[in-house]
C-alpha cells in the first residue's frame, strides 16, 4: 500500500545528497508531496510536483505504478530504480 506523508520530512534520509529543488520543495512541505510505502518507516519513497515523481530508497514497483496514470515523468535515483521502471 502506498501512503502520502503528512509529515514529508520523514523521507528525507531517503532523497539526502540529492540536490534538486523539486526534491527539497517536497520534503519542506512548500509544494507538491511525497509518497512511501511505510508512514513510520519508509524505505521507498516518490517526490512529485507538477508532471515529474523523483523515486528513493529501495525499488518499489507499487510506488512506481501509484498515479502513473497522470503521465508522470519517472526520475531514477540510481541504476535500480531505472530498472524496475
């Protein structure tokens, strides 16, 4: 199951050294959401604002398919991600 954080900045040791405004937006709270698989204890998580979704932590097929239907553009924090997409 796929949550929206109400607190967005318990994903962010999922997105840490990741340097992109989109992703810091997110996690402040200023503009767009974040998505997990665990409200307590995410190991995966999606940034999305406006048409892209950022994807952290471990891959996650549920997170990827969650609102796919918007036509999001997928952005790949490392080579693992890239796959599962």
């Amino acid at each position: 199951m796929i949550f929206k954080l109400e607190n967005p900045a318990r994903a962010a040791a999922l997105f840490a050294d990741w340097e992109e405004t989109i992703i810091w937006s997110c996690l402040q709270g200023i503009m767009g959401e974040i998505y997990v698989d665990d409200v307590d204890r995410p190991t995966s998580a999606k940034a999305v604002l406006g048409d892209f979704a950022f994807l952290a932590g471990t891959p996650n097929e549920e997170l990827i398919r969650h609102e796919t239907w918007k036509g999001l553009i997928l952005v790949p924090r490392d080579e693992s991600w890239a796959q599962c997409i």
